[in-house]
C-alpha cells in the first residue's frame, strides 16, 4: 500500500479526478471488508481458505486461482520494486552507490531472512512496515499543518472518470499475505482483525497522504508528475522530508518483497500438501517454500539483469498481474457466496448472511476494478496477453504435477502386487 509505485498512482489518479478520489476511499474499505470476511468464512468451514476454494474449484482449480493470483505479480514487482529503491538510495542517500547494485543486494538480503527463519522474516515485516507508517504520518502532518496561505491552495476537479477510479481498489489490496503469518494454525482467530486493521489503518494513511499532496502540490504536477511522493516531502520538510521519504520508499518496498516471498512460498508450501498428503514423501512439501523463495528472487534478479526493469512492458506486467490479484479476490467471494447457500440447503432454518449484498457488490466492484484498469492500460492487447500466457503456465504446471503424483500413486499399488 506504501510503495512509491502505489503512491505514484495514487497521486496521478488525484490530480486527473480530483476530489472524489478521497471520497470513495470508504467504498473501497467496504468492498476489501467484503473480502476479509470470505476469507474468513472459507477458513471457519476448516482446513483453512484453501479447502473452500478446493471444494467449489477442484484441487487443481484452486492451486491455479491461488498461484495467479499471486505469483506473477510478486515476480515482476519484486524486480520494478528492488529497481526503485536502488534510484531512492542513489538519490536520495549516497550517489556514489550504483542503484542497480543496491538493488540487486536488497533482493537478495530479503531472500536470505526469508531462507534463513520464518521468524526472522516476520520481524523483519514489522520493522518494514513500521517504519513506513510512521515516515509517512510524519510527512502527512507537516504537510497538514501549513496554513493555506504558505503554500498555496489548488481548485481540484471533481471528475468521475471510471478509469482513474479502479485505482482506489486498487492501492489498498494485499492485506490477504497476512493470512500466511502462522502457516495453516487454524485456531488463528486473529486473522480477520488484522487483514481488517490493515485495510482500514492503510485506508486512513493513504487518505491523509493524498489530502497532504493536495495541500503542497497542484493537481497538473499530480498528474504529471512519476514521484508526487518526493515533491510532497520537499515542499513539506525540504531536506529532511527527502530523507525521510527516502527512508519510507525502502522501507515500504522491503516490505513489500519480503511480504511476497513469505506468503507466496507459504502458500505454495500448503498447496504443496494438500498434494503430497497422502504420499510417504510429505516432507517434501517442505522445500517447496524455499524453492519459491528462490525463484521469485531469481526471476527477479534474472528480470533486472536482462534490463526489463524500468521498461514500459514490465509496468505492464504488474498491471496484469494486480488484475488477476484483483480477480483473485473475486473468485474467493463468489466461492464464499456459494459455500454460504449450499449450507443453507442443507440447514433450511439457517437465515441468509447479513453480508451477502456485501459480498456481491465487492464482485462488482472488483470486477468493474479490474476493467478500469485495462482501459486506462496504454497497452490493452499485451496486458492481457501476459494475463492469459501467465494463468496458462500455472495451469500447465499444476496439471503435469498433478499427472505425476497421481501417476505414482497408482504406480506404487502395483508394483506392491507383483512383487507379493
């Protein structure tokens, strides 16, 4: 929510629609809440999320849903994001320093926590994420507090342009990486608070930074400007906001990763099994998370040393991959909806859950979401070539690994029979 991607966003979107931006922030909050509470439905049916996913979808159904929804995106933003903080330290911090270098040494100390401890990575988080907070209500603040005749005041639009609107739904997702902090503890009732705290503490912060951008900055620099994030720090501390803004942009995209290799590679190590369960070979499943871990931060570095990074198709990508993120979310309400009426087929006396009109205005709403994004994509076609050629490889792959195991399994009987 804090990276300077995502404040870069955000900043452009509000300076072409003006206020109405911050005004439907509330309608975000709602439709992510929707979301929370499926995931929270799918897990009190047991066996966490994923079995409610599993048994609307299938076992290979699911496994495909849950690793488009994330992997692609952790792939290419880990490299945009690494990338990123590299120019901020060279920048901002020590010139001399080479940003690609910088960049590739970030990727690499966070696949080494995540490596090394679980526990290490956690804390590793709440110092990221901490530290990004607190930089930007500090910023937020000092940008507040000038009087309107210090730094001027801007006549905002007020433009309802459906395509800069996705990205209010947009800024706020990824609280559901949370879901992956303690494995798969079902007695884990905190889950939901958190993902809801995180939603709304990340909705309130990202509100006041764009009421401060619009206090310091005009709505044509908004909208024009790559690093609106920077320009609200200078006017608001000079210096000293650079650097502290310098400080949050690393901090948030250490966050970021390190939150990407842990719970995808969580995720990943519990889809894994669910596969191997029933296999002699289960601790296998362990290697799965580190293996995930190493190709996220290979795939990454491999993207950087290539020199996709900075280019305009990478940028692409991500925007595909926060598509089928978004998409994601809505498969998991319509799995929740329907798990919710087969349970009150079978129990006639149970009345209908109060969030169900919730649920599916957040289906529409993501839905709707995701198509804004792909008008306002200057690349439409490529957008969704990624999208398709990303799904079908996961889907490739989910089927060969299915093949396989079951393949064994049915193999291993017989080999028992000729052997007796």
């Amino acid at each position: 929510m804090f990276t300077p991607d995502m404040l870069s966003l955000y900043g452009s979107s509000l300076g072409t629609v003006g206020w109405i931006f911050v005004l439907i922030m509330p309608v975000a909050v709602g439709v992510h809440l929707a979301t929370v509470q499926s995931f929270q439905q799918l897990h009190s049916q047991g066996g966490g999320h994923f079995a409610g996913l599993q048994n609307n979808l299938g076992r290979r159904g699911a496994a495909v849903v849950a690793l488009s929804g994330k992997l692609p995106f952790a792939v290419c933003a880990s490299a945009a994001l690494a990338v990123t903080a590299g120019f901020v330290f060279n920048e901002v911090f020590v010139y001399w320093f080479p940003n690609f270098a910088f960049a590739f040494l970030l990727l690499g100390a966070i696949a080494a926590v995540n490596l090394v401890s679980r526990t290490a990575a956690q804390a590793a988080q709440i110092i990221a994420v901490s530290t990004a907070c607190i930089g930007l209500i500090v910023l937020c603040g000092a940008s507040l507090s000038h009087l309107p005749g210090e730094l001027g005041t801007h006549d905002f639009k007020f433009d309802v342009d459906y395509r800069y609107l996705a990205a209010t739904f947009v800024v706020l997702i990824g609280y559901d990486l949370g879901l992956y902090v303690h494995g798969n503890d079902h007695r884990s009732s905190w889950r939901a608070g958190a993902m809801v705290a995180a939603v709304v503490g990340g909705a309130v912060i990202v509100a006041l930074w764009g009421l401060a951008a619009m206090t310091v900055i005009s709505p044509e620099k908004l909208e024009s400007s790559t690093v609106p994030h920077m320009t609200l720090a200078s006017r608001a501390l000079g210096q000293a906001g650079r650097y502290v803004m310098g400080t949050v942009a690393i901090a948030a995209v250490c966050g970021a990763i390190n939150a990407m290799m842990h719970s995808v590679g969580m995720m990943a190590g519990e889809l894994a099994k669910n596969y191997l369960k029933n296999n002699p070979k289960s601790d296998a499943s362990r290697l799965v998370r580190p293996a995930t871990v190493v190709f996220i931060a290979g795939a990454s570095a491999a993207l950087m040393a290539l020199g996709f990074a900075g280019e305009a198709y990478l940028e692409t990508w991500i925007r595909a991959g926060i598509i089928l993120w978004m998409l994601y979310y809505t498969v998991v309400n319509i799995t929740a909806i329907r798990t919710a009426h087969r349970r009150s087929l079978a129990q006639p006396q149970a009345k209908a859950s109060a969030g169900l009109l919730l649920k599916i205005v957040s289906i529409v709403a993501l839905s709707l979401a995701a198509t804004g994004m792909i008008l306002a994509e200057p690349e439409p076609f490529q957008l969704l070539m990624f999208a398709i050629a990303a799904v079908t490889m996961l889907a490739l792959m989910v089927n060969l690994v299915d093949f396989f195991l079951n393949r064994s399994k049915t193999m291993r009987p017989r080999q028992q029979r000729a052997q007796s």
